[in-house]
C-alpha cells in the first residue's frame, strides 16, 4: 500500500541532493496504474508505485520531466481538527 504522503528529492547529475518538496496523493492514476502524487501548487506531479519507484508527470506543455528523483514516504500528518488536550 502506498503512502498518503511523500517527500521527492530532486538531485543534481553527481547524486547531491538539490531540492525537495513534500507531494500527496490525488484521486487520479498514472500510466502506469499507480497513484499520482502532486504538490500544494500542482506543477510537480508523480506518479510513484507501492515498490516506491518514481515517474515524474508533466504538468503544463514545455515542461522537461527530471530523472533521478527518489520518494521518501512520509508520517500521517496529525489530525488537525483534533482539539489538544492538555
């Protein structure tokens, strides 16, 4: 089963981490039949198996899809509708 949350790291050709951003999961597959993943503003989409292999979507024309990228899974986010008890 895959995570509701993941953490895609972008890396460099040398393998150094570049950037990161943190992805959920959406209603919609992928080409492959796997979840598709996206960020808070849509542009960077994946989709990413149960094995946790990465296939980035483009989002909008033009866009070049970047190789490399590895998909951390994340902790559920607490509930935040949950009232703190002290």
């Amino acid at each position: 089963m895959s995570a509701r949350r993941y953490e895609l790291v972008f890396s460099d050709g040398a393998g150094e981490a570049r950037d990161a951003v943190t992805v959920e999961r959406t209603p919609a597959a992928g080409p492959g039949g796997h979840p598709v993943y996206e960020d808070a503003t849509g542009i960077i989409r994946a989709e990413i198996s149960d094995r946790g292999e990465v296939r980035m979507l483009a989002s909008g024309g033009h866009q070049e899809t970047p190789q490399g990228v590895v998909a951390r899974p994340l902790p559920e986010a607490p509930d935040s509708a949950a009232p703190n008890v002290a």
